[in-house]
C-alpha cells in the first residue's frame, strides 16, 4: 500500500512541477534565481526516470524513498537559495517550483514509513481466523 502512494505521489509531483516549470518559462514570469529552476529540472528527471522504469522493470520502495530524499534536499537547497539570495517576490507558481516546508514535512513522513516498514503480526483468535479463512 505504501509503495503505490509514494508511486501515485511520485506521477503527480513530477507533472505538477513539469507544469511548474513550463508555465513560469513560457509566460516568462520566472523570478526565482534560475539554479533553483535548474535544481527542480534535474530532480524532475530523476522522477521521470523512476516513472519509466516503474512501468518497465519494476521499483523497489527504497528507490522510492530515495527519490523523496532527494527531493527533500532540493527543496530545502531550493528555499536557502531563494530565503539568503536576492530578494524576489515569489508567485504560487515559483513555489511550486521552489517547494515548501509542507513539502518536506510530507516527505519526510514518506521516507520515515518506507524506512521503518517492517512485518507486523497480527494477533487474532482461532475463531476469527478460520471466519476470514
């Protein structure tokens, strides 16, 4: 079940910022330093690579929770650029690109369940077993 959220999760973060990115260059309204758009790009190719390769070979969790590391560290790389660089007036579409504190926090939490994912037991009575059998 994790892995198919962090995979639905990996589809639409990737199109959001591959929107993102298309609309700030196209309507030329890109005020964010252009390493950070860079940065966002290059992590987006990572997750196209994961999307492809989910639907040829197979992914394992871990690829995945590697991937969310890395977009943990360049969102976080993103908006230490932007907070200590030249002041910019930043629109919801740059955020997007930039990525937020939410975002990491909700990777984080994603990287934290795919780490600590271990076999659980399930403890029940004979009864219950033999009616679910």
């Amino acid at each position: 079940m994790l892995k198919k959220v962090m995979s639905y999760l990996l589809i639409f973060d990737v199109a959001l910022r591959i929107i993102a990115i298309a609309t700030a260059l196209i309507l030329n309204m890109l005020g964010i330093p252009v390493f950070v758009t860079i940065l966002t790009g290059c992590s987006v190719l990572a997750g196209i690579f994961l999307i492809v390769k989910k639907y040829t070979k197979g992914i394992r969790t871990n690829e995945l929770a590697m991937y969310w590391v890395l977009r943990t560290a360049v969102i976080l790389i993103n908006l230490l650029v932007v907070t200590f660089g030249t002041p910019v007036n930043v629109s919801f579409v740059e955020t997007i690109i930039c990525g937020t504190l939410l975002d990491v926090l909700i990777y984080v939490v994603l990287i934290i369940l795919a780490v600590k994912k271990q076999n659980y037991v399930n403890i029940t009575s004979d009864e219950e077993q033999k009616r679910g059998n």
